[in-house]
C-alpha cells in the first residue's frame, strides 16, 4: 500500500518444526506452566496463547510462532 520495500534477510536456516518436536514443545510449554490444552502436536490457539505468554515471560519477542529457537531455550 505504497509503503517502502520489505528490508531483512529470508530466515533460511529456521525451518518448520517436525511433529515429535511440536509435541514436545507443547509438552515442555506444559510442564512450564503454560497451558496448551493438551499434547496433539498441532499448533492451534491454544498452544499459540501458551507460547507467547512463555515468550513474554522470558523476554523474547512474543509472536507465538512455534520455532526451533523456542524449543531449544525451553530445553
């Protein structure tokens, strides 16, 4: 809509996360205190709500977008 172009690198090395480690990320965000709702392994509001409450609460920017970054600082 008229405004400048998008500046910024494509995250190339960030990648989806696989179906064991959405599972495992809900079951660490879980164990953590932040309620997903339960262990699916699909990444639906409630586990959104739960992520980017985590990441509010340890300082990260919380955009709820479920990455190996995340599941990595919850190990």
């Amino acid at each position: 809509k008229g405004g400048g172009p998008i500046r910024g690198s494509w995250p190339r090395d960030d990648r989806a996360l696989a179906s064991a480690e959405r599972k495992e990320l809900q079951e660490r965000l879980t164990r953590a205190g932040f309620d997903t709702g339960g262990v699916d392994g699909r990444i639906g509001p409630n586990t959104v709500s739960a992520l980017r409450a985590y990441q509010s609460a340890v300082g990260m920017i919380p955009d709820g977008y479920a990455s190996m970054a995340v599941l990595r600082r919850l190990r």
